[in-house]
C-alpha cells in the first residue's frame, strides 16, 4: 500500500515491479485504491515497487520511491 494521492482528477495508479536489477514493468491494469498484491513472484527472490499516478487525461506522473522486498 502507499499514500492515496489527493489531486481532484485522479483517475488511479500504475504499479510498476522490477526484479533482480533489471528494469521496471508495469504489472496490472490502472488500480483505483492505494494499494495491491503481487502473487506472481518467486520465494526469494529480490524485487523493486513503485508506483505512479494517472489523472483522468491519462497523463502519468513519475515513479515514485522504490521499495525493494525479497518475500521468505
């Protein structure tokens, strides 16, 4: 989960993950809400989140922080 962004015209967010150093891939379609699970991934293996948001033009914003986690 991350903090809700509180322009008027957002529209959603665009999850984005990277894995192992290589590049960031958006994973999903547009999320409505501050938050997501990932069940696509690997027992320990190491992986980057971040998130961007979209207004209802479309347009994107930068990510935002990476997170890394390497799940058990």
């Amino acid at each position: 989960s991350w903090d809700r962004n509180t322009e008027p015209d957002l529209k959603g967010y665009h999850l984005y993950r990277g894995s192992e150093g290589g590049p960031f891939s958006r994973i999903g379609g547009l999320v409505e809400t501050p938050s997501a699970s990932d069940r696509s991934i690997e027992s320990g293996k190491q992986y980057r989140y971040a998130v961007s948001a979209v207004d209802q033009l479309g347009n994107e914003s930068a990510l935002s922080a990476r997170v890394e986690v390497t799940p058990p």
